[in-house]
C-alpha cells in the first residue's frame, strides 16, 4: 500500500507523517472516507468477482477509484489505520434488516480501534453513523442520526442502535472477538453469487455529502440534504454518466 496515495483517494489534509493515532485524527480518517469511498456494488450486478486480496481491494478502490462493499471498504481502511499506527482489527456482525429478520451470521466486517477505550468504525455500512462509536453506551449524533452500542446478553457480543423517533432499532450486532480479512472468504462469496442476499437483485451506489447523502439504487436516485428527500430517475443508458458524475465511478463491465 502506498499511503500517501490512499489519503489523497480521501482528500486527507494531513500527510501520513503528520498523522498520529488520536481520536481527532481518527474521526477525520473516518469521515473523509464516508464523504470520498462510495458503497456499492456494481461488480457483483457485472458478475465481477471480489476476491479478498488486499492488494486487489487497493488497486480497485484507491487506484481505479470505484466503490466497494463492507469486506473491501472496511477491509482496506482497517489496513490503512495500521499502517498510520493505529491498533485497529476486524470484527465480524450480523445486520437487522427490520421486522425481526435478520442477515447470515457473520456477513457484515467492520472495524474496532483501541484507543483510550474500543471504538466501533465502520466506512462500509452504507447510511450509518460517521463518527468513531464508543461501546459504552453513550450516545454520538452525526447528520445521519443519533446512535450508540450497549451490551448484548452473550458475552462479548454489541448492539449498535440508531435512535429512531422515541425508540432505539438494532443496526447490526457484532462481537469484539478480532477477525482477518481472509474470515470473510466463505460469507464474501455468498453475497455476491447467492440469489438470497440483497446485493445480488439490485444496483445500490450510495455515498455520504457533507449535508446528507446520495443515493442510487436500481434507476432511482434519492438526495437527502438536511433531512429533505429529493428523488428522480436515471435512464439505463444515462447510468454510465451519472456515476461518473455523481461518485466519480467509471465502471467497465468485464467478462
């Protein structure tokens, strides 16, 4: 990994020699990320396959400036922290998806890192919190939403919680137990080829602004800015265009 080449990918205003693993640098890493890195999935929907190579995951989404999913988003910016000095590691967690159902165990990889006490960090969730999350239960509240993670019954086991109006919904339940990226191997395959996981039956590209956040998914493009929902749609041959002028993604189909 050159990482001068990826903190310019995130328009970090630091150079790595300047960067110290603090919580402050932290946040910024995190959120620079979010507003720069889009999640996605345009390779599984051009049957590309994602292999779990870090070397891969830099040259796709540093290099060639594309988008990613948890594995490779999550994946490569926990390989950065390391290499700035961070004592970061991947943990393995299971997503909610409302109405009492929920993800393959163990599909979702996201990030601890220990600094004064363990932080959850996730660049790789989609609409989810853009600020380094304690496992204390205090609460954090960014432009998208108020959250915080409380214990679960098991031992070692964590709720991350979005409040949502009066109550606290479940996001995704994760252990703290340390994971390697070559973890995710087996479940990584299942949701690019299985007709069961949601990346697999629609085009969903979505990235963070500074007031809200973009969104396409299939043809239908939603800007929320401030909390207002403006939503129109894309012609398929428009697609091409768009996401090189809203993500700054040009995708090739390979075959």
């Amino acid at each position: 990994m050159d990482v001068q080449t990826y903190l310019k990918r995130i328009q970090f205003p630091l150079s790595a020699a300047h960067i110290r693993p603090t919580f402050s640098c932290l946040s910024e890493l995190q959120k620079q990320h979010l507003l720069h890195v889009p999640f996605g999935n345009l390779d599984v929907m051009n049957s590309v396959p994602i292999v779990l190579s870090p070397e891969r995951l830099y040259e796709k989404i540093i290099l060639r400036q594309r988008e990613g999913f948890c594995y490779e988003l999550n994946g490569l910016f926990c390989w950065l922290l390391c290499e700035l000095g961070f004592s970061a590691h991947l943990v393995a967690a299971i997503v909610h998806a409302g109405d009492g159902k929920w993800s393959v165990d163990n599909s979702h990889a996201t990030i601890l890192v220990h600094l004064d006490q363990p932080y959850l960090v996730d660049v790789g969730f989609g609409d989810s919190a853009r600020v380094p999350l304690p496992l204390t239960g205090e609460e954090r509240e960014d432009i998208s939403g108020i959250y915080r993670i409380i214990p679960y019954e098991k031992p070692g086991m964590y709720d991350l919680q979005k409040r949502t109006e009066d109550a606290w919904t479940v996001k995704n339940r994760f252990s703290i137990t340390p994971k390697k990226l070559a973890d995710f191997h087996a479940v990584c395959e299942y949701t690019q080829t299985s007709p069961e996981s949601h990346f697999t039956s629609r085009r969903i590209v979505t990235q963070a602004i500074i007031d809200g956040r973009i969104t396409l998914s299939g043809n239908e493009v939603t800007v929320t800015k401030k909390g207002q929902k403006n939503r129109f749609t894309v012609e398929e041959a428009e697609i091409p265009s768009f996401l090189r002028n809203s993500f700054g993604i040009v995708c090739h189909k390979e075959r």
